[in-house]
C-alpha cells in the first residue's frame, strides 16, 4: 500500500521499469485544470495550467493576456460586455 | 456606417474598451483609427460604431485628433515608447576579480614552486582562482 500521503487524487500513478528489471509505481503530481470563463465557462487561453507555487515564480505578463478583464472573461464574453455598455 | 470621423469603441486587442476615430478607409475590411488607441489599421469587426460623427479630414495628424477629444472631454495619454537600456558589461568586473585574484595568484604559486611540478598539483590550483571569479560575478 502507498504512503499515507500519496493516498489523495492529487496524485497519478506512473509504472517506471527500473535497470534491474522491475517495475515501480511512482506518484507524480497532476496539472491543474485550464481557467474557465466566468460568465460563460468557455476554456481561457494565455493562461497557463501550473501549480501555485510555479505560478509565483513567472512574471506578471506570463499569467494573464494583456488585454482588460484578462483571465477572467474570454474574448467574446468581454465584446459583449463593451457593447452592452456603449449603447447604455 | 465606418465613414471618417465616425466615433468608435474598440472590441478586441490590448486596446479593448477604448475609443477611437476612423481616419481612413483601406479596404472593405480595413479601417485607419486614431485616438486613445495606437494608430493602426483595424479590421471592422472588432468595432462598435457609436453616434457621434466628427468633422475630420482625411490622414488627420494625431495632435488634431488631441483637440477635437478634448471638446468631448475625453483624454488621451501620450506615452513615449521606452527606450532599451545599454547591457551591462561584464568585461570590467572580470578585470577587477582578476586582479584580486592575481594577488591570492602569487601566494598560491609559491607553494607549487617548492613542490614537484607535476600535472595533477597544478590542475586543482588553477580551478580554484576560475571559480573565484564566477562567484565575484555573480555578486
């Protein structure tokens, strides 16, 4: 049986075949999901599928698209969003 | 709909959200824009034209455009690109370690004098001042 720890979904099972022969289960961390739109749940491109603590390492343009709302709405949500305002 | 001088809002870009004026007409598709955006050409879907027709010329300069957003109470920021700043140069530091490490040189070279010149002595003792210098790079 695994280690305690490594007993959580976080975790995916890799069989390594070893140079004497055998074969070995490593655990090795899963990637996060792709960020979803929040009005719409559409995938976000620009945005990449990293831990958090890998996250804190990449500059601030590497996060997000440069663009307003980046990250949070995806590109056809924020058209809407401009539209909806300027005809207000 | 996008004739000169029609006011728009831009949809799409890092320019999103701002607005603009159409200065030319390139193609069916394309369009000139100035304003709160870069002056660029534009594809007209990424527009939403708005009411307001202003009174332009064509090819308008972007000081012009300044004055007429003004009478609309819209601003501008003018921003200058930044120029890139000169690289480093590294050659002076490694002139600077090397004389501190010319000094640590002598001490060392004395000691291989009195022992037998042999290759294996003097390889380690060479690696020692190269390593110093990278350190003091670093720094």
């Amino acid at each position: 049986m695994p280690a305690g720890n490594k007993k959580s979904n976080t975790f995916r099972k890799v069989f390594v075949k070893t140079p004497g022969g055998k074969t070995v289960v490593h655990h090795r961390t899963r990637k996060p999901k792709q960020h979803k739109c929040a009005d719409c749940g559409a995938e976000i491109i620009g945005v990449p599928r990293l831990r958090p603590y890998e996250m804190h390492n990449l500059a601030k343009t590497k996060k997000r698209p440069q663009r307003a709302y980046g990250g949070k709405l995806c590109g056809a949500c924020l058209k809407k969003k401009i539209v909806l305002e300027s005809r207000s | 709909m996008f004739e000169i001088g029609r006011l728009c809002v831009k949809l799409a870009g890092r320019d999103a959200g701002k607005k603009c004026v159409v200065v030319d007409t390139v193609d069916e598709f394309t369009v000139l824009i100035d304003g709160q955006t870069r002056r660029r050409n534009c594809n007209v879907k990424h527009l939403e034209p708005l009411k307001e027709v202003l009174k332009i010329k064509k090819n308008v300069s972007h000081a012009d455009i300044v004055k007429e957003f003004k009478k609309l109470k819209l601003e501008i920021r003018d921003t200058k690109p930044k120029k890139a700043s000169p690289r480093p140069k590294k050659s002076k530091q490694k002139k600077d370690a090397l004389e501190e490490t010319n000094v640590k040189k002598s001490v060392v070279k004395k000691t291989t004098e009195i022992q037998v010149e042999s290759k294996q002595t003097k390889k380690p003792k060479a690696a020692k001042p190269v390593t110093k210098t990278k350190k003091e790079q670093k720094e």
